[in-house]
C-alpha cells in the first residue's frame, strides 16, 4: 500500500523535472508516519494529500509543484529529523507537516529557527501547538484534540444518560487534549470520570488494563488509535468485554472500522466525536469521498476516507489555493503568503475552516455513532453537527487559560 502511494509521488515529480525544466518550482516537504504504530493513518494521509493534488493540479501560475515526502514514526525526534532533511538536504521552500501530537508541538517549535519557511500542519492535534507560544510561521487547518470532542460529553450525559465513565488513552498530548475535551463538558454537565488509564504508543498487552477497568461504569473511553485501537478491542472481546464504549476521533474513523478481524465489531453502537462523519450528506464531503475513491483501487485505500486523509486534504487544498492567490510569490521571507494564508477561509469537505490569531483553524464538528451498513462495513453516521467551533471550546478566553494545559491529570472534573 505504502509503495504504492510513494510510487505516484515518485512518478509525478519524475514528470514534473521532464516536462518543466525552463520553468521556476516551488519545492515542499512533506511527512507522514509511514513507520510505527500509527502507519496506517499515515499512509491514508497521504492518500488525502494526493487527492487533493488530483482535484487542485500542481501549478501555481507557471509554476510547478515539486514534492518530497519523508517519513516519521509520531515521535518528536523523527519529527524533527525528517523536517530538518527536508529543508538542509532537499531545500524544501513550504513543509506540510506534521501528523502526530507530539511532533507537532516540535515541528511547531523548530519552525521558530527557521523564520524564513512557512509550515503548514498536515494533522497533528495537540492543544499546545497552537495554544501555547504559537509559531508566526506555522499554520493548522484542522482543529485540535479538544475542539474535535465537542459535543460528545452533553451527547453522553443527556442523551444516553451515563453518569460515570472510565478512560483508557495513548499517554502522549493528542490523546491528553481528547480526554481534556471530553472531561471538560461530560463533567460540566453532572458527569463522573472515576477512572484515568495511559498507556504508551505501541502498548502489545493491554490485559492489565483490561483487569483494571471499573464495572460500576455507564462506559469506556478509548482514546486510542492504529496498532493500539486494534489490540485492545482484540483483547477486550477475548476478555469478554460488554460494556458501552465512547471513542476519541481516531479510534472510530476507517484505519479501525476498516481493519481485518471481527474485534472492531465491538464498536457497534460506539459514541464518539470528530471533524469528520462517514455518512455526512453534504455535496462537498460526497464529492471528496468520491474523489478520494476513484484515486484508488478498493483494495489501496478504505471504503471512505479517514480523518488523516481529510486533514492532509485540507492542509494540501490551504497551501495551493493561497500560494494560487500570491501568484506563487515566496518574496520577503513569504510574507505575502504567510499573509495570504492568516486570511484563507477554506469550504472544505469536512465545513467551512477559518482561523483564529494564532492561526488555528475554527471549524466544524459532528457527533457520530458507529453503525453496520448491513453488508458487514462499519462507519461513522452524523448524529449531531456542531460549527464554529473554536479552540477554546467557547469559554470565555481568561477562563479556559485558568484550566490548565492538557495532562493526564488535568482537566479536573468538575464545572469551570
């Protein structure tokens, strides 16, 4: 599957050197985790990414598009290597990048020593990126961790009545900004979190954890994704696991839906919150799903794109269409296309995205459950749709910063 993604990019720059060479190219950089736990959401984010290259073009005026990708593994250090590369070695002009929460906050911070770049986030969700001493030269398209729970709490206490839940999540600042999220408005609304498990990235035997859950809950919270989501429903089903299950956005989009096995059967019914819903029926999300399809056999890619195709699709859609608007210009450190892309208001498959003065994007977000289409595939059906969502959850700026930043500790549950 990789190879072949990789291969469409080799191809295309291999075309653009043969058929442009009296022309000027803009070179950017981009990553993805195509190593480690969280593979398979890389590999559909760049699936996204080349949807949109598909849909877009790669000209900006006479102007061709020149991409290289590198890979990561979600932690800061790859992170920050393969960015390093791609600016030292490949001279790489834009980065889009990067996918996980904590490189982001590293690639957010290493774009600060190199002032004269423009870094496009391609996925990364952590709070911090953005929220804490943001770069002037990074831009986020999505929204974070937090904004992509809202709803899911009032959803879980006034509509299926949970008062008590556990959480099981990943112990890295992605997962953290989830949960921080969902406590926030589940124990805003008289809800009881009684119970917080992590687990590290790459966690084979969750058994103990399993052993550890409360039964005196209404349900679990996964805040888990690739290689994790898939052992733990796994082992959950063997351990004979009933219980009501809520799921963070990357534990119910297609990289589980979609995986081999009947273990993800267990997340029938499962309440969760995202940027995104499979069965959303607005023309502009059809038209990407669409897209996304017809880019590639049944057999490369998931019966609907995933929230990491989504995001590189947008992050891809928000670097053309402003570099479209400056006519390519890189003049004066970017400054016309730093500006340019300050102002973009994106009508993105997933709703409209503008951002706020620390370039983080205000979007929109759906409650979902996951459902059987009755020929065995699992997807995400919209159950409510939130918009304008910003990242600070529609709290009173001074009061949200009193919180506290996203930990395993924090937020308190209780009413703020």
């Amino acid at each position: 599957m990789l190879k072949g993604s990789l291969g469409l990019i080799a191809l295309s720059g291999l075309l653009m050197s043969g058929t442009a060479f009296a022309q000027e190219k803009i070179k950017v950089g981009v990553t993805a985790t195509l190593e480690g736990t969280y593979t398979v959401l890389g590999e559909d984010g760049i699936r996204g990414f080349q949807t949109a290259l598909n849909v877009l073009g790669k000209k900006v005026g006479d102007k061709e598009l020149e991409f290289v990708i590198a890979s990561t593994d979600a932690t800061p250090d790859s992170a920050v290597r393969a960015v390093r590369k791609l600016i030292e070695q490949d001279k790489v002009q834009i980065l889009l990048s990067p996918l996980s929460g904590d490189e982001g906050i590293a690639v957010k911070n290493f774009a600060k020593t190199h002032p004269e770049l423009t870094f496009i986030n391609a996925a990364s969700g952590a709070q911090e990126t953005t929220y804490v001493d943001p770069a002037p030269n990074f831009f986020r398209y999505n929204m974070d961790g937090a904004q992509w729970q809202v709803g899911l709490g009032k959803y879980a206490y006034d509509t299926k009545g949970y008062r008590k839940i556990a959480t099981v999540g990943e112990d890295y600042s992605f997962i953290y900004t989830q949960v921080f999220g969902l406590v926030l408005e589940f124990c805003g609304a008289g809800g009881q979190v009684t119970n917080r498990q992590w687990v590290p990235l790459g966690t084979k035997d969750f058994a103990s954890v399993i052993a550890a859950l409360p039964d005196d809950v209404d349900a679990i919270y996964l805040g888990l994704g690739g290689g994790d989501a898939v052992n733990f429903l796994n082992q959950y089903q063997q351990a004979g696991g009933k219980a009501h299950l809520m799921g963070g956005s990357i534990m119910i989009d297609q990289t589980i839906l979609s995986s081999k096995g009947n273990a993800k059967n267990a997340l029938i019914g499962t309440l969760a919150a995202s940027g995104q819903a499979d069965t959303w029926e607005d023309p502009g999300w059809q038209k990407f799903v669409k897209d996304y399809q017809d880019a590639f056999p049944p057999n490369k890619r998931f019966p609907s794109p995933s929230l990491l195709a989504t995001n590189y699709y947008g992050s891809t859609m928000a670097l053309i269409l402003a570099l479209r608007q400056v006519n390519g210009d890189l003049s004066d450190n970017q400054s016309k296309y730093k500006a340019a892309l300050a102002k973009i208001e994106l009508d993105a498959p997933n709703g409209k995205i503008k951002l706020d003065s620390n370039r983080q994007a205000i979007g929109t977000n759906f409650v979902t459950e996951v459902v059987d289409d009755g020929k065995g595939a699992l997807f995400s059906k919209v159950v409510k749709v939130i918009p304008n969502v910003n990242q600070t959850l529609g709290y009173d700026p001074a009061v949200f910063a009193k919180i506290g930043l996203p930990s395993r500790t924090v937020p308190e549950c209780k009413k703020y």
